[in-house]
C-alpha cells in the first residue's frame, strides 16, 4: 500500500552546510537539501514534512510588494490536475497569494494535443489569481510558437538551457522580441529529482510526482531572500 507524502525543505538559503557549497547545480542543492531535512524529520509514515521554523520562508506581509515571487514546476508525468496543488503549495510555504511568474518545465516528448490540455491549466491558475504571469523552459521553438500562437494566456517568458543548447535559435530570438517575450537562460535538468536519486535519501519513497521551486528576488536590488523546494512522491 503507497502512502502521498509532500516534503517541504524550508528556504534553503538559511541552511549554512549549502553555503558551504558554491557551484552546485540545482540537482545537487535539491538533493543536498533533502537529505539534511530527512536526517532531522524521518518520514515515519507521515503524510506531509514540514521545515523546521528557522528554515520558515514565509514573507514579512509588508515587503511583499518589494518582492518578486518565481515559481517553476518539474511534473514527471503531464497530469495537468496537478500544476494547481504545486503552485499552492508553493505559495503556502510563502504565506503569499499569488506568483508574479509561474514557469513549467516541458514534458519531454509531450504530443501537441497533451500539451494544449496542460497549458490549459496553466491558464486557468492566472484565471484563479494564483499567478500573474505564465512562462516555459526547455521547449523547441517550432512548438513554442505554435503554443504560444493558440494560447488564450501568452507565456511571457521561456527559459532556454544553454548546456543542451549553445546557441540561442535566431528565429527564437526574433519571435521573443517580436512578441515582447523575456528570453531567460536556466542550468536546471529537466528531470531535477530522478526517483533513483531520491531513493538513495529515503529507499521507501518510490517515484516523485512532482518537483517545485519558488524563489524570492528583491526587485530593486536583485538579490534572492528566499529559494525553497517542495516535493510530492510517495512511500511503499
């Protein structure tokens, strides 16, 4: 019988052994994170972990509007009813209402009529006010357009890999320019917590449904108050 479990790391930028650790890749930072929370709050059959309260990342109510809030999901399977219950749960760890930008990381090998079904969901939380803006990453650019040319919300930003991608597509850079699109680069793999990973923490957590990370960004200074990650997987 497999059991849901949602594991909250807290905001990560408070955890003083990933100080430590410059360069680490988003894999690794995640991983990392994971194990130090799971060391300290073994999973013992709950449903949910929450971070310790010197890891909260809920914001100050007053510097909120100060903030820009980021958040990117990684689904390891295009179950569209899920992207609301990642984004909230983002969110509730921010004790915010909404995301200023809410990225999903494309589904390899998604077929276009998936795709239009996820992005429809996608729309429906700017919809809802659960955020104000939509974005992509790693998408080819023949379906970005396509996607974006049928989408009733535009993505307003796609994020470009540039260790899978050296170069930048010229006829990408037109159509964001054209379009008034932010053209983002990102070193995130698409599959940012493989379940053979997560089992090397755990060994009882099976596969990991979904992966997300929000991010807070001063917007006048430019620089990261909070980053955290919350994961969804399940135990045997």
């Amino acid at each position: 019988m497999t059991k849901g479990l949602i594991i909250h790391t807290g905001n990560i930028l408070q955890l003083p052994d990933l100080k430590r650790k410059p360069g680490h890749t988003p894999a690794d930072e995640l991983y990392d994170a994971l194990k130090i929370q799971l060391c300290k709050a073994p999973t013992n059959g709950n449903a949910e972990i929450l971070a310790p309260l010197e890891l909260s990342s809920l914001l100050v109510p007053d510097e909120r509007n100060s903030q820009k809030i980021t958040v990117k999901l990684f689904l390891s399977s295009p179950q569209p009813e899920l992207i609301k219950t990642a984004l909230t749960a983002a969110l509730n760890d921010l004790g915010s209402t909404c995301a200023d930008l809410f990225i999903i990381s494309w589904p390899a090998g998604i077929s276009k009529e998936d795709g239009i079904t996820l992005w429809n969901a996608m729309e429906t939380v700017v919809d809802q006010e659960l955020a104000y803006s939509l974005g992509i990453s790693d998408v080819d650019t023949q379906a970005f357009v396509e996607l974006h040319n049928s989408s009733r919300i535009k993505p307003e930003a796609i994020q470009i890999n540039l260790e899978s991608c050296c170069v930048v597509p010229p006829e990408l850079v037109t159509f964001t320019r054209e379009n008034n699109i932010q053209l983002l680069t990102h070193n995130d793999p698409q599959n940012i917590l493989p379940a053979e990973t997560l089992k090397t923490v755990v060994p009882s957590l099976q596969e990991v449904i979904w992966t997300v990370r929000y991010q807070t960004l001063l917007r006048c200074r430019g620089i990261i108050k909070n980053k955290g990650y919350v994961v969804s997987t399940y135990t045997a």
